[in-house]
C-alpha cells in the first residue's frame, strides 16, 4: 500500500495521513471489547446482528 521506505503513518501527502489516522482510530475502537467503551452499547458497535 505504501513505499517500504516510508513508515506507514506518514505518507506523501496530508490528506492520506487523516485518513489512515481517522483508520487506525477507528481500528483501535474495534479491537477494544464493547465492556471498555461504556459510552456506546454494543447495538450501536455491532450493527449487524449475530
């Protein structure tokens, strides 16, 4: 996806660094489990039904 000699956090451009930020935000809600975030009950972080 990017250069090996780039890391991946930092792209070429800024726009690309957001949107990977905005990702990895996003990645790291998911891989907390649903009792971390209180806020937020698991109907609304799995909206898909199991």
């Amino acid at each position: 996806m990017s250069d090996p000699g780039h890391p991946p956090i930092i792209p070429a451009n800024g726009e690309a660094t957001a949107v990977r930020f905005v990702a990895f935000v996003l990645w790291l809600l998911r891989a907390q489990p649903a009792s971390s975030n209180p806020t937020r009950p698991p109907s609304t972080v799995n909206e898909t039904p199991k």
